[in-house]
C-alpha cells in the first residue's frame, strides 16, 4: 500500500512542504480521520475525478477537508478551520485565487453544490461502504463530539433518502454495502447506548389507539342518550350507537393485542377499526336527517360521525406503531409518548366539541328568503281600519322589533320572521330545530343587524335585509344578559363574586370587562361612545353611584353619586328618576352623558301614585304614571317633556290602565289599549298638545298590548299580528 505522501503527486508542482504539511496533520496524535481514511477518500477520488470540472480543486479539498481536527470541535467547526487553513496556504504555492475560493467553498460545504461538490461529497462517503467502516465508526465516536441522537438522526435520514451518492458511478459502486453498514452502525447504537428516550413513538402511537378507542367508546354512550334528529321521535331506533360500541370495545381489545407486536398480523388486525370507522362515516352520510323549517339533525348525528372518525384515527395509529421499536416500560420514552398521546386526545376533544357544535349549529337552521322588497316608510293614521294582517299571536306582539328592513317577530318555536310594513307579506323566515322556545330579539347596528336569543342555543346575529346569519355568538355567551342592544352592551351574574359587564362585539366577543365588585347590582343603558351604569350596593357602605365607561376601551370617563331607576337615554342625554324621601318626592333627573354633569332637575307632581315610566320617541320624552292610587286601573296621565330643559310640553290623562303597555311612534304619538264595556276594546291614540281619541277596535284584545314599529301601530287578535290602517 503506497504511503500517503507518495499518492500527493503532483497536484502543486513544486509543493512538497505543503504536502509534509498535511501528512503530518493526518498522521499526528489523532484517533479519527487519520491517514487511512485520507487514503480511502483519495483511493475513491481516483476513479470520480473525471466527473469533476476542476479535478484539481477537488483533490486539493479532499487534501484539506479533515486537516484540522479536534475532539472539541463539531464537524461544522472542523470544516470551517480546514478551509481556513486552505485559504492561507494554497495562494503561497502559486494557487490562484478562483481555485482557492473553489477549495474552500467545498471544505465548508463538504461536497454539496455542482459537479465537483457532487464528487468531493462521494469520495468522502465512499468510507461508508468500506468493509472496516464499523472501526472508522467507533474511532469517529471516541475522538469527535459525538451525540448519539444527532447520529441516530442523520443515519434515520440517509437510510430513508432514495440515494446517499449523487454521482451514477459512485451510486453503482457503493450504495448498498453503504447501507448494510449504515443499518448495522443503527443497530449498533441502540445496542451499545440505548436512548431513556428510545420507543416513544411507539409508546405515542399504541396509547393514542388506545385512547381513541376508549374515547369513541365514551361518546357513543353520550349518543345513546341524544336524539337522532330534532324534534326527537320515539320510533328513532338506536342500533347504530350500540352496534358500533360494540365494535369500538372489540377494537379496544385489538388494539391491546397489536401494541405489543410488529408482525404483519399485527398490521392487519390494527387497520379494523379504521375500516370499521371508514363504513361508519359512509352509513352515517347516508342517513343524515334533512334540514327544514321544523326538524334538523340531533346531536347524534356528529357523535356518532365523529366516533367513527376516532376509529380510524385509532386503526392508523396502531398501525403506525408496528413499525418501531417498543420502549422499555416506565423509561422516559413509554412516559414521553404517553404523556403525548394524552395531550394530544385532550386537544382533539376540544376540537371535536368544537366541530360538532358548529355542525348543529349550522345544520339545524333554516332560511325561507322569499325575496319580498321591503317598504319601511309606512304610517299609521289610526282609524279604526285594518292596513292588514298576518299569522300570529299575542306573544308575536310582545316579540316585534322595528329594524331597517321591515318588522322582526317571533313567530312559532325557534322561528323568526321579517315582515314587510307595506303589505304584511313575510320577506324571510329564519328557523332553528334544536330549539322549542320563544326568541327574543333585539336590533343592532342601526337596524341593519338582529340579535336573536334561542333558548339552550345561544345568540345569533341575522341580517335584516336577507335572513343570513351573520354570526354566532361563543357558547360562554349563552347566559348573557342584553342591557342595551344599540350600542350593545350585555352583563352577566354570578353568584359568588361580581358581576359582570361586558362592552360586546356583533360577533359576542368581549372587547373590555367591568366588575363593579361584590354585593353590587347593574343596570347598564348606552349612547353612541358611551356605557352608563347605575351601580347599587347592597352589603358594604358605599353609595349607589353612576358611572360613565368607553364604550371602546371600557375606561371610566366619570363617576357621579346617586342612582337613577328607569335610565333612558335621550339623545345625548341620560334621563332616569331620583327618589327621595322614602319615595315621597320623585324627581326627574337629565345629566349629561358624556360627562355625568347635571344638566336638569324636574319635580314630579307628588299625586303620581304609580311608579313613572320613561320613554324616547326621538323627539320628546314621554313620561307616564297613574294620577292617584284609586284611578291606576282605569286612568294614565301621559307627559310630553323637552329634553332641553325638562319642561313639560304637554299632560293629559287617558283612559287606559297605567300598567298597560304603551307605544310611542317615530312622530311622538302616543298608543295604548283603552278597555271598554261589554269587553270590547278600542285604542287610545295622543298627539302632544291634543285630546286623546280613542278609536274602536272589533276583535281585539286589551290586555294584549300595542307595538310600534317606526310610525307603524300594531296590535294582536288571539292568532293574528294586525297593523292599522
């Protein structure tokens, strides 16, 4: 075998000390990258240079690429000061700078990067092939700073790539004796240092199985108990969930059996329960309960559908867990895996509850779009005549809201519906099935937007104009309490702790939160940028006290002592009523709300026996009471007051009991139900600075109230939502 100063040559004429040189570094007190393997690089150099474009600079960096070595060093650290090195000798041996730029770019890259990287990169590799590679792997080991999972990984990736060599020729010559050696210096890893880490994945696939089989067991014992559709029917049969709980408790079973085996059987046994998953998602699709106006799927359906999905995620994580190795139990890697697999189950139940709910959520609604135009600039005169009628009851009555698209009732169970002013003709019709309750409304936006409430559903924003839902509200949300819907500002109580107040998005998110502190009661209105809360007090000694939040940033701008009952707010103004005395003398209060400055203080006539209340039409506030306690079942006195200095405009008593509802249009008109002998009914209608008229009505009852709508006046038969004329 020629020695290594003899295969130098002559690749620098005229160089020999820089040969001597780089002998004396491979042969120097090194244990690794000592002169065989330089002669190996070399031997193998001699049949791929002809690929290369610069033969020269190739040998010339497979001279260099180990020159410089240490224990301490990385192999990134060893090439970085080799081609240092060959920066600083080459140019004193006539070496140009092109070739000497080209020598150091391959050092640092070992190889890698156009032909002669390509070349540089097999002759060094070409020692993974070699039959006394297993020695050079150990020298490696103990003269390096050898990290036997950084090792593991690199031979785990050159294993699993289609090829180590990049050249045909050195692919032909050296690929599979390279990988017999590779495979045996991996199993020689795991022999010599196993890992605490070592079967982890084994351990995160099997446990996964394992949960995921139990936890589809856990969710189709919740399907039983849920209804297949909405509304729920008796005749629903439930061999389903039971069929496949039974199948998930074998799959349990069979996944038990596969964790501790890697046999062929023991990936066809653990694909089952993907299989028996797979035609579970089919069946399920198939069978899925329409959507109409009055039933949608139940809960059932996406438990079941994602039961089966649990299941083939379980088949294709036992299966994947055949093929590694199994961890000893209790080491590190047995509690990494299955620490891992338990996180992982938690994650993908959040996700799951996620998904289903937005499945019924979207999959028990429907829209009946009609596509009525609507026409909002209507007005009743009030005559006595019918402008017309539509379906309904006195509890749509009760649930009317004016909006910019026309007038939004509750209409059956779990339905809302947009009538157009005009005719009375239903523009959309927006229905839920998982819901049996009256909806309560609320305007947004202008009108642009409704807020619908579905008892055990949640809040949901539908846009006026089309019926589509907009948004649905979190499911946190689901207690909220509405204080004020334009702006929109909800609350929430809690029985331990404070309340809550919340500055509230379209879309139900919180954008600031304000707790006004134990033992403590709310009562929030709002204007354009502000909330004002009317905070009492109950167990600590502290003042009942308004206070002015952003309705942005949630910050107080003010604070002001006393409380308001009845809180209206009137344009710019915030109106309510202070009593004193004992409530004795009541007085009407206006301050101004963006500062909590009083603007003006009203005394209310002390024979007003009953509790007053405030209305706003826009234009005037309308103050109602009972004139004296003996007449407050069959007289209201009725008061028209100017927001601007809180003098009354006009008073006029009506005969109408003072708990009656009222209306108050767009124009300042005032309405309410006037009962009659006989039981008959008429409806009373004041104008400020006019006697009340009162005009009968046939078939109406009194008890059911009055709604406005804009300038609209509507009232309700036993099954009928009527506008007059």
């Amino acid at each position: 075998m020629p020695g290594l100063r003899e295969l130098w040559g002559d690749v620098i004429p005229d160089a020999g000390p820089l040969a001597d040189t780089l002998v004396r570094r491979y042969t120097g007190k090194r244990r690794a990258y000592r002169d065989d393997y330089l002669r190996h690089v070399l031997g193998a150099l001699d049949s791929l240079e002809q690929l290369a474009t610069d033969p020269v600079a190739v040998r010339l960096a497979a001279w260099f690429h180990r020159a410089v070595h240490s224990a301490e060093n990385t192999a990134q650290d060893d090439a970085e000061a080799s081609a240092q090195l060959a920066g600083e000798l080459l140019p004193t041996y006539g070496v140009t700078d092109v070739r000497t730029a080209e020598v150091a770019r391959l050092i640092r890259l070992t190889g890698g990067g156009g032909a002669n990287g390509d070349v540089l990169q097999d002759a060094v590799n070409a020692v993974l092939a070699d039959p006394q590679y297993a020695k050079h792997a150990s020298e490696v080991r103990r003269d390096s700073r050898f990290d036997a999972g950084v090792r593991r990984a690199q031979l785990q990736v050159l294993l699993a790539s289609d090829r180590i060599y990049r050249t045909d020729l050195a692919h032909d010559r050296y690929e599979q004796p390279a990988r017999t050696n590779l495979a045996a210096e991996l199993e020689q890893l795991d022999g010599i240092a196993p890992s605490p880490w070592r079967g982890w994945r084994h351990s995160l696939l099997s446990m996964l199985a394992f949960m995921s089989a139990g936890s589809t067991i856990a969710g189709l014992g919740a399907a039983l108990g849920s209804p297949w559709r909405y509304p729920a029917f008796h005749d629903d049969s439930r061999w389903q969930p039971i069929l496949m709980t039974a199948l998930a408790v074998v799959s349990l079973f069979a996944v038990a059996w596969t964790a501790r085996r890697t046999d062929r059987m023991a990936r066809f046994v653990a694909v089952a329960p993907a299989a028996v998953g797979l035609v579970g998602v089919f069946v399920i699709l198939a069978n899925i309960p329409p959507t109409t106006g009055g039933s949608g799927p139940g809960p059932r359906v996406p438990t079941m559908m994602l039961a089966s999905v649990s299941l083939v995620l379980c088949g294709a994580a036992a299966f994947a867990a055949t093929w590694f190795a199994q961890s000893v139990v209790r080491s590190r890697g047995w509690w990494l895996g299955t620490l891992g697999a338990g996180v992982v189950v938690i994650l993908l139940g959040f996700l799951f509850d996620s998904i289903q709910n937005a499945y019924l959520y979207s999959a028990d609604e429907h829209l009946d779009n009609r596509h009525v135009p609507a026409d909002v600039g209507v007005a009743s005169v009030v005559d006595g005549g019918t402008l017309w009628s539509t379906p309904g009851n006195p509890d749509t009555l009760r649930s009317l809201v004016g909006t910019a698209h026309g007038i939004a009732v509750a209409n059956g169970r779990g339905a809302v519906e947009m009538i157009d002013p005009k005719t009375g003709k239903v523009r959309w019709r927006y229905t839920r099935a998982d819901t049996h309750r009256e909806v309560k409304l609320y305007p947004l936006d202008g009108g642009q937007q409704l807020l619908a409430m579905f008892d055990q559903v949640g809040y949901a924003v539908l846009d006026t104009d089309t019926g589509k839902r907009t948004a649905a509200w979190p499911d946190g949300s689901i207690d909220d309490e509405v204080e004020d819907s334009d702006p929109l500002v909800t609350s929430k109580q809690y029985t331990v702790g404070s309340d809550k107040v919340y500055g509230t998005d379209l879309d139900g998110s919180h954008r600031w939160t304000y707790e006004p502190g134990r033992c403590t009661s709310t009562v929030a209105t709002a204007v354009a940028d502000l909330a004002i809360l009317d905070v009492g007090t109950s167990c600590r000694q502290e003042p009942a006290h308004l206070i002015g939040l952003d309705l942005k940033s949630g910050k107080q701008r003010w604070r002001a002592d006393g409380d308001l009952s009845a809180l209206t707010a009137a344009g710019d103004l915030l109106v309510g009523i202070r009593a004193e005395s004992a409530g004795k003398v009541r007085r009407l209060v206006a301050i101004d709300a963006h500062t909590g400055a009083g603007k003006w203080t009203v005394d209310l006539p002390k024979e007003w026996a009953c509790p007053p209340r405030l209305l706003w039409s826009g234009r005037r506030l309308v103050v109602t009471s009972c004139p004296n306690l003996a007449k407050r079942d069959t007289e209201t006195v009725v008061r028209f007051v100017d927001p601007s200095n809180g003098q009354a405009t006009a008073t006029a008593v009506v005969a109408a009991p003072a708990g009656s509802r009222i209306a108050v249009t767009a124009d300042s008109r005032v309405f309410m139900m006037s009962p009659q002998g006989d039981a008959k009914c008429r409806i009373m209608r004041l104008t400020e600075g006019a006697a009340p008229a009162y005009v009968p009505l046939d078939g109406v009852g009194c008890g059911w109230g009055v709604a406005a709508a804009g300038n609209l006046v509507l009232v309700s038969t036993r099954d009928s939502l009527v506008a007059l004329r």
